[in-house]
C-alpha cells in the first residue's frame, strides 16, 4: 500500500496527485473558532494519542489521499480500451498529412506519383498502414458506437431507441464508405483494364 | 462579469465534426488508396484520372474543409490524452498551446497547398 | 385486501400465521403476493422498483414469479412531541422527519405522509429553527456545561469502558428486536407488553455490559451504534408502556385482550414521560378536532 | 453439486489515522452464505469480529447510495454485490476513489457536497406563480425527458469511477451535472442560462473526455456520461448562437 504520509499534514500532495483540492473544511480551524475552547480541551481527555501532527485537531485528524498512479489508464479493461481509442487520433492525424502528400505527389506528376506508390508497396509500408487503417477503424466503431449516448434523438415527444441511432450511424458509414471506394475505384482503375465487368 | 467567453465549445465543435467525419471516411480512403491500390488489388493505376479526381474544384474544397477538421480532432483530443493519460496539469496551457497551435499551422499549410494544387 | 392499508395486511398475514398456512423462509414466515396477472408493462410502468428489487435482491421476477412478502417495521409514526414548526417543548431544541411526531399520522401512518413530514413539516422546522437562532444570542454558559457533561459521559461513559468480557453490541441490539416484534409486534396483550418491560430493563443492564472495539474519536460508527441502541431501549420501552396504557385498539396499535376502538377514553395522543426512578409515566392528551372527525375505517376488497 | 466454499476471506482497507499514520489491510475470515451481499459480510465483522470497522450503510436496498465502496478494484455499492458472484476471494475492501479517506471505509464526499449546490438542482421559475394557481401538470413525454436523470442517488459511484474526477478534482463531475440536465429538461425549468454559467465554464462539462466509466458503475443507470456529451452539444450549439446574436452574453 503506498500512502502519502507527511504530505496530508502540510494541505493535499500536488506532487503525487497534481491536483489541488481544498482541504477538509474543519481541518484548519474554521470550526475551531466556533467550538468553545473548553470543548475542545475536553476532547483530549481520555482520548487515545494521537500521531504528533500540528494540523490535526482532534476531531479530525487526517484525511488519507490515495494517489492516482501514472498508469491509471491500465487499471481495466475500460479504461485500456478508452486509452486506446483517445490515441487513434493520432492515425486520424498521419491519415490526413499523408492524404495531402498523396494529393501532392499526384500534383507533381506521374514520376512523383509512381515513386509515391512504390514508396506505398514497400512491405514494411504496407504493415504500418494496415495497422493505421486498423486504428482508423477502431475509431470509427468506438466513435459511432458512442452516438447514441451524445445524441438523445426525439420523435413526438418519444426518444428514439438508442438501437435505432447506432444503426443509422453504422448505416451512414457503410453508405459513404461504399460511395468513396466506387468513387476511388472509377478514378483509379485503368479505363482498359476495368476491375468491373 | 469580466469572464471571457470560454473557447471551449468552439474547439470541442471542431473535435467533434472532425471526429464524425474521420470515422465516415478515413477508413475507406486509407483502404483503398493506402492499402488495396499499392498491393496492385485493383489492378494498374490511371494516374491521369486519380489526378483529376485530386484537383477537381468540389474535392479540393471537401479536403479543404475536411483536413482542418481532421487537425483539430487530433489536436483536442491528443491534448486531453497528454493532460489526462500522464497527469499534466501544470503544462495544461502549454499543451493546449502547443496542440491547437500544431492543428491551426497544418491547416493552414494544408489550404495554401490546396489552392496551389493544379 | 392487497389494496389495504398496511395495519390490515399484517394482521391479515397473522391471521393466516395462525391458521398455518405461511411458508417458511430464511428470514421468518412469508406469504406469496401475486403480481402476474398485472403482466409486464404494467409492472414496468407502475411498478419499476419493485421489479428491480426482486430481481437484485431475491432473483426472482415478479412477472413470472411470485414475491415473498413479510411484516416489518417500516416507519414510526410516533416521536418527539413537536408543534407545527417542529420545535419541542425544550426551547430551541427542533425535530423533523421521522424523529418527529407531527401527528399528521395518527394511529396508522398512510403511504407517502414522510413525505409531506419532510418536505412541509421539514422545511417549517428549518425555518422556525433558523429564526430562533437568530432570535437569540450565545448558548448560555448552562448549555456549555451541559454540552461538556454530555462528552464526559461519552468519553468516560461510553468509550472507557472496559473491553473485557463484554456483551456485544450486536447481540443485544437483535434481542431488542426480537422483543419488540413479539411483544409490541402487530397483535398485543397486557401479559406480552408487561413481559416486553422486563425484557427490555434486562436488556437495558446488558447493555451497560457492552463493550466498545472502537476507541476512535474520528467517523466512530460503534459509538455512534452504541448510542443509537441506548435510545432505542428508551424507545422500545416508550412504545412499550404506552400500548400498555392504552387499553383498546386503534390503527396498527391492535389489543387482543380489548379489541375496539374506545374514543371516550383513548382519543388522545399518548405521551410519555421519564419519572424520576427511570420508569414510564404515560399521559393522554385529548385530540383537537378541526375539519374531519375521525370514522369507521371502511375499505374495499 | 455441493457447496465447497463455506467461509471466504475478505481482504479491508484499514485507515486509523489517530494510531496509524499508515493505511493497511486487514484480512477476516467470514462465513459465506448465498444470499450475502458484500455488505452483509462488512455487517458481520462489525457485529461479531471488530467493532471499531468503519463504513456508511443504511437502506440495504439500493436506494439510500450510502454504501459505496471499491470491491476487487471496482466502485460498487455493497448492499448490491453477491458475494457469490466474487467467489472463491479474497475480495478486496477499498474505499471509494477520488475522496480522501477520513477513516477505513469512510470517504469525505463534502467536496461533492459543497458542489452540488452550484449547479442548482432544483426547478427555477421566471416567475414564482401563486399556489392557488394549482399544480403545474406534464405530459408523460414531459416527465419522460429527464426521469432518467431523477433516478441518482448521490451514490459517488459515478465519481469514484471517474479519473478526471480523480485527477482534477475541481471538476463538477458527473453525477452533478446529470442533476443539473435533470432540471435543464424539466418543461416546468426556466434555469437553464443560470446552469450554464457553471456547467460549461472551466472545469465544467468540458473536462470530461467520454470515458463513459460513471455510467458503466452507474447503479441506477442514470447515464451522466450520456447527459454530459449531450450538455457539451447544448453549449456548443448555445455558444455559436451567441455569437450570431451578439447582444446576449455568451
């Protein structure tokens, strides 16, 4: 068990939890000036010792934080999982610098372009953006899968069922997905060598 | 009251529509042009007409909104991850800083470069 | 009878104790309540927490199943004598909620009146308690040595004791229980309630045997238990002495040895006292009728 | 199939700051019945090993929310978690997350306390109407929208599960902000601008970042985590009407 220990008795630890909450209202004698001295004499009677701590009163003592690891995030299966839907927006940034270096390479010419490609074919390419593009879908699927909660969607007065938002997400994706490979595949293919009859 | 308007709903706007848009469209894009083109799936590539298709008016303009988005997105959800995933908050300003700064520079480059285009 | 009031359903239960036809369960007798003709949106409608509950709690489903039902107590519907404002005849000592007896109840609480205790008769004590406080100025030094009193007896009292060999508080708190549910349960007579006084004085010497764990002066819930149970036994005695006194039945407070309301004699609150020996003395207070007389209770089904 | 399990050990947090500097674990051997909840177990080492345990419970129904504790790692409320389900133990006793600990199980929710309040969880009217006025009907579609919302029990589940929370903790958090949608979708509200003020200023709804963790432990499936992404739409959509219309405050 890792505690904080001398920390508490100087205010909140910002080091470890690098927060700043308030401390324990009672804690630094803003009751105290309301109790009655003698009160608070009484309570040392035939009271237990107490840790030597010049902040303490007896009434309340110490407040135990515990400290938030660095690896919070690896905690459950949850959180593992949020972590690494909050990193793909890092394959959504490669995707659109390598999009416009794509576009460039195409605006340089068919020597820029064919050089590109080649660069695109390299096996070791190749395996780096197919696990960019399992991000990149990973991404899609937590973020449509998400919507329903974002969006509460209502019909006369009825929400609509969070079933039917997640279909018409996904549906839209698969729609538009299917319109930019028949696209992409009209504008790539070879008008000769056609993959479609 | 002396309170700034907060930017965060402008920034988180951003996020968001780029969020959307990146899980619409990425996935399809990168497959398609990144993996299945280069791999020779489709057969020999017509460089003329992938041209074409790039500085055509209504894909520039598409890009031209779409990249911005896809900058911010990054940048306001890579900040959260920085700040969150390793307790950062005493270079909250600074990240956020530095992200939405990285986000607007790409995106500017990346306009100036879309009007260059053909 | 499902839709009687909750005195009538468990002397109906009793009734049907006797007669032998409960089914035994691991927390005492039971009988069944059938909500399956209600069919399930009815009962998602209406019913939601019900559902949840035996769902969570006995892992049965009420639309298909039938519940396990059994009296209990659920509410006082006595307490600290208050007037409207919830202040108590010790000035600027005010009570709310159940603690208080507010006498919108009478002699059977209906559903939802903590409801209307909290929210209007709460917010009327908040609000005279405020204006008293600002009304008056420090607590005299009489207060202070009394308060001082008090924590003695707390620490010297209830924390110093010794942890050798004690009763556990535990243990006397279920006997309490078990006598108040025998002997001022749902149907009473004078030998049980006079046997109930006995009980509860007995464990009234066993309780000054407990012994507390907890030497703590922060968040101590043992202590806050221990006190909680030595009012209790004044409780327990209060309620005790009362149904005693009070020979005719009326509302849950049901005499076999005098069946029948008596309103010459007992249309009056019961008030009970601490004499100077320790024991009980119990007043009737007259009723002050304003709009409805009270009548015979008549109820369908 | 007979029972093999007949005791299971239950592994406490221990924190008694006055002889202790240091929190500690205790380990109690319970016995283990079918129908016991975690709670039941705590009850039973109360009632018969050691007094001086320390934890808040009360209703043992799931209703009050007072007996939230992190039990093998996850916020929970005690009254509703079979042991049965944990089985063969040890189950570890924790407090709950993100409240600084006062002692053993017992957390200090006065930060929650003190927050709540700022968000005004309770319906403002522009204009007080007269009581003779009568009752101010809904429709069941009224009610509808925010019901969900009116189902929390203050149970800091939400929170002990949130690692904003955890790490920030100015931060309003979930279960207030679900409390103040709760009344921002009243039809009979009218506080709304008045929320904003707190809801979507610094360490408002924008810290959040969608874990989604308070709803998943959420014991009443209130769904703050649903009601803060919706909030963020509202303001969003609020602030760039503020930025048409300039003359309101934004």
């Amino acid at each position: 068990m890792r505690s904080r220990e001398e920390g508490a008795a100087t205010g909140p630890d910002r080091a470890t939890t690098g927060s700043d909450r308030a401390p324990p209202p009672a804690e630094a004698g803003t009751r105290g000036g309301e109790i009655p001295q003698e009160l608070h004499a009484m309570g040392d009677r035939g009271a237990p010792p107490v840790q030597e701590n010049p902040r303490h009163t007896r009434y309340h003592p110490k407040w135990h934080r515990q400290p938030t690891p660095l690896t919070w995030w690896t905690r459950n299966r949850r959180y593992r999982a949020f972590i690494l839907r909050e990193l793909t927006s890092v394959a959504v940034l490669y995707a659109a610098v390598l999009l416009l270096i794509h576009l460039l390479a195409l605006d340089r010419g068919p020597e820029s372009h064919a050089a590109f490609q080649a660069w695109l074919a390299r096996p070791g390419v190749v395996a780096f953006h197919l696990f960019v593009l399992a991000a990149l879908l990973y991404h899609t699927v937590t973020w449509l899968n998400l919507a329903p909660q974002a969006i509460a969607l209502r019909i006369r007065g009825r929400r609509v069922p969070s079933r039917i938002v997640l279909l018409a997400h996904h549906f839209a994706w698969l729609a538009l997905s299917a319109i930019i490979v028949a696209g992409l595949l009209f504008a790539l293919g070879d008008p000769g060598e056609a993959p479609w009859p | 009251m002396a309170l700034k308007p907060p930017r965060e709903p402008l920034v988180w706007a951003l996020f968001s529509a780029g969020g959307m848009v990146a899980a619409l469209v990425l996935p399809a894009l990168a497959g398609i042009l990144w993996i299945a083109a280069p791999l020779g799936l489709l057969g020999p590539l017509d460089h003329e007409g992938l041209r074409l298709l790039a500085v055509h008016p209504v894909v520039r303009i598409g890009m031209g909104l779409l990249l911005p988005l896809f900058f911010f997105h990054w940048a306001h959800r890579f900040r959260h991850t920085l700040h969150d995933g390793l307790q950062l908050y005493h270079l909250s300003r600074f990240i956020a800083l530095v992200t939405y700064g990285v986000a607007l520079g790409l995106s500017l480059g990346a306009l100036w470069i879309l009007w260059s285009l053909g | 009878m499902e839709l009687g009031p909750r005195d009538r359903l468990s002397q109906a239960f009793e009734g049907e104790r006797e007669k032998g036809r409960t089914i035994e369960g691991p927390y005492g007798e039971v009988v069944h309540l059938d909500l399956r003709h209600l069919g399930e949106k009815v009962i998602d409608e209406k019913l939601p927490f019900v559902r949840e509950l035996c769902r969570k709690y006995e892992k049965i489903d009420p639309v298909e199943e039938l519940i396990p039902v059994r009296p209990v107590v659920h509410y006082m519907i006595g307490g600290i004598d208050v007037d409207m404002d919830g202040a108590t005849s010790l000035a600027g000592l005010y009570a709310a909620g159940e603690t208080a007896c507010i006498n919108i109840n009478g002699a059977n609480r209906l559903g939802s009146n903590s409801l209307t205790a909290l929210l209007v008769f709460g917010a009327r004590a908040g609000r005279a308690a405020a204006e008293f406080a600002r009304g008056s100025g420090d607590p005299p030094r009489s207060v202070l040595a009394q308060a001082l009193e008090e924590e003695e007896r707390l620490h010297g009292g209830v924390l110093g004791r010794s942890t050798e060999g004690g009763e556990r508080l535990a243990s006397v708190r279920e006997d309490l229980l078990a006598t108040m549910e025998s002997r001022a349960g749902i149907f009473r007579d004078e030998a049980g309630l006079r046997a109930g006084i006995s009980e509860v004085e007995e464990l009234r010497r066993r309780f000054a045997d407990v012994a507390l764990d907890d030497r703590s002066l922060t968040f101590n819930t043992e202590l806050a238990h221990g006190l909680e149970l030595e009012n209790l036994l004044d409780v327990g005695e209060t309620i005790l002495c009362s149904a005693l006194e009070r020979t005719e039945s009326r509302g849950s407070h049901q005499r076999t040895d005098h069946s029948g309301r008596n309103d010459a004699d007992f249309l009056a609150h019961s008030l009970c006292y601490r004499e100077e020996d320790g024991s009980c003395r119990v007043e009737f207070e007259p009723v002050t009728i304003t709009r409805w007389p009270p009548a015979e209770r008549h109820y369908g089904g | 199939m007979e029972n093999a399990v007949d005791t299971v050990t239950l592994k406490v947090f221990r924190y008694r700051p006055e002889t202790a500097p240091e929190p500690e674990y205790e380990t109690f051997e319970v016995p283990y019945q079918e129908d016991w909840m975690v709670l039941d177990a705590l009850n039973h080492v109360k009632d018969e090993m050691d007094g001086s345990l320390s934890y808040r419970w009360s209703c043992r129904m799931g209703v009050c929310g007072s007996c939230g504790m992190t039990v093998n790692g996850e916020p929970v409320l005690t009254c509703a978690t079979y042991i049965e389900d944990l089985l063969p133990g040890p189950i570890r006793i924790d407090p709950l997350r993100g409240f600084p600990v006062i002692r053993d199980l017992v957390g200090d929710l006065g930060d929650f306390m003190a927050k709540l309040p700022r968000v005004k969880p309770w319906i403002i009217r522009k204009e007080e109407e007269p009581l003779d006025a009568g009752e101010t009907l809904q429709t069941p579609e009224e009610v509808g929208a925010f019901r969900q919302y009116s189902m929390c029990i203050n149970c800091m589940l939400c929170y002990a599960a949130c690692p904003i929370y955890e790490m920030e903790p100015d931060f309003i958090g979930p279960a207030a902000i679900a409390l103040a949608q709760r009344y921002n979708l009243d039809s009979r509200d009218h506080g709304a601008d008045e929320r904003m003020d707190v809801l979507s200023r610094k360490h408002g709804v924008w810290d959040c970042t969608f874990v989604g963790e308070c709803s998943v432990v959420c014991p009443k499936d209130v769904d703050p985590a649903g009601a803060i992404q919706r909030y963020k739409v509202t303001a969003t959509m609020d602030w760039f009407r503020s930025l048409l219309r300039p003359g309101r405050s934004g």
